[in-house]
C-alpha cells in the first residue's frame, strides 16, 4: 500500500460496538483506521488537530430529538459536514451468564437509549435502576464484568462482550432512526440533485429578527427540514439557530437567500452541503 492509498483516520464515539461504530462502518465501506474516543468533543478535537482524518457525529434520534454535545460542538469547530446516514436503530436488553443466574439489578446505557425505550422499561422493570453511561458500548462491557448488572445496546455489542440477547427491539418507537453526520475539513460535495444543507443563523435579540432570518427561504421556495435554537453562550438570551434546508450552496435559490442575509447583516455559518441521506 502506498503513501496515497493510506485508509483514512476516522474518529467516532467509542468504544467499538457503539451505533457511532456502526454509522462509521457504513459511512466508510472501504474501510478506515478507527480512532474511538470518549466523548463526542473529543470527536471534533480529534479532526481538528490531525489526530483523524474524519469524525462521525450523531445529530439527532426521531424519538429523543437533537444530540446536544453535537449541535455545540459545531458553533466554535472549523469543521463541516460532508456526508450524512441515517441509521435504523434497535436496541436489546443483554446480559452475562452471571447476571443472569444473580438476577438483574441495573440497567446501564447511554442516557440516549435509555430514553428511547423508557416506557418498556417502566413496563418490565419498574423497579431496576437505570444507570446511565457514556455509550451503549461502554454499558455492555459494563454488564461483561459486573454480575447484576444488563445493559442496553445493540447485537454488535452483545457479540463483541460476549454477552446474549434476554429481550429484542425493546425502543418504544417501532420507527427508532438517528441521523449520523461526517465531519472534515474539506468543502462541501458537488451538487448531486438531492442535497441538503446546513448552516448556524445567530439571531440578536430584537423583534421580528428570526423572522427576517427565515424570510427569504420562504420567498425562494425552500423548505426547511430543522430549526433549532441553542444558546449562544455569549450573552444572555442571545441564541444560535441551526437550520438544514434542502438544496446545495451552489443551488440558485440558495445561493439568493444566503446573500439576502448578508444584506440584512445577519450572521450565517455554512456547515456544509452534502448528499440527503435515506434509510438504512
């Protein structure tokens, strides 16, 4: 293998068996070096100073909402979004032979996946403490060395931990997906006819300011498929808005809305465009 053909570094929320493993695996079907860290931060450092080449990202769960670490994270990063997965999720209650001969006594996950079977949970453990980790996968080592103790993840972790499947499809919605997103610092994908957009509007806090903000996709024609607020951090009751439109930046109607906000004088920060994902 040559210096060219060196397979890429790519970082994602470890340790190996989590569902940011598993988006990494699909985004990279050619194969990569993976770099798991520890928190999804130390995804962005990662790519920022060289450590990886790319950095895979939840962003959102259609039951639990936005991946907040994530949504920060890309307010003060460089980085920008070249690609997105949106990745079936179905997660099983799993467990040791010696967790199941002692009994169950906690259940550990992401606080995530907790959430996304919370009423399954209330039905058939009502009374297990949850304890919450920092990845399913974590939480299924976690139940390979502690009797007692089950965890909640998916079969690549059970199979990874040595660990068997007690309950499957145990979430609470039938139609449990998150949206995975690839980060770099290289610009955007051309245009391939369905794109998506992403982009940070900082709003001052007069009225009718998010307003004027959103006008100009309306009068465009474009539709937006995410509108979020977060705190800006910089003063209080000042908000960062993240938006995903449809469309590439080098989309007419993009590219005449985009420049409407600069002439209104409304910050606007491009996180990408990049090819609409569909589902796995």
């Amino acid at each position: 293998m040559t210096e060219t053909d060196k397979l890429p570094v790519v970082a994602f929320l470890g340790p190996a068996g989590t569902y940011s493993h598993a988006a990494a695996l699909l985004l990279f079907p050619q194969g990569a070096t993976w770099l798991p860290v520890a928190d999804i931060p130390e995804v962005f450092t990662s790519v920022e100073q060289g450590k990886a080449d790319w950095g895979v990202v939840p962003v959102e769960n259609s039951t639990e909402g936005s991946i907040l670490p994530t949504l920060d994270g890309f307010v003060l990063s460089p980085l920008v979004i070249s690609a997105e997965l949106l990745l079936r999720i179905n997660h099983c209650l799993i467990l040791s032979e010696a967790t199941r001969t002692k009994g169950i006594e906690k259940i550990a996950s992401h606080q995530q996946s907790l959430g996304q079977c919370r009423q399954w949970l209330k039905q058939h453990y009502p009374n297990t403490p949850l304890l919450p980790v920092s990845s399913n996968a974590e939480a299924a080592r976690l139940a390979s060395v502690t009797p007692g103790i089950a965890a909640v993840a998916g079969k690549s972790a059970a199979e990874l931990y040595g660990l068997s499947i007690l309950y499957e499809s145990i979430e609470d919605n039938n139609d449990n997906t998150t949206r995975f997103v690839c980060i770099g610092s290289r610009p955007s994908a051309s245009p391939s006819g369905r794109d998506k957009t992403s982009i940070i509007i900082q709003a001052h806090n007069e009225p009718g300011t998010l307003f004027r903000a959103l006008e100009p996709f309306h009068r465009h024609g474009i539709s937006l498929t995410k509108l979020e607020s977060r705190p800006s951090r910089k003063a209080a009751w000042s908000y960062f808005f993240y938006v995903d439109l449809e469309g590439h930046l080098e989309d007419k109607p993009v590219r005449a809305a985009l420049k409407e906000l600069a002439q209104l004088a409304i910050e606007v920060k491009v996180l990408g465009s990049y090819p609409a994902a569909v589902n796995k």
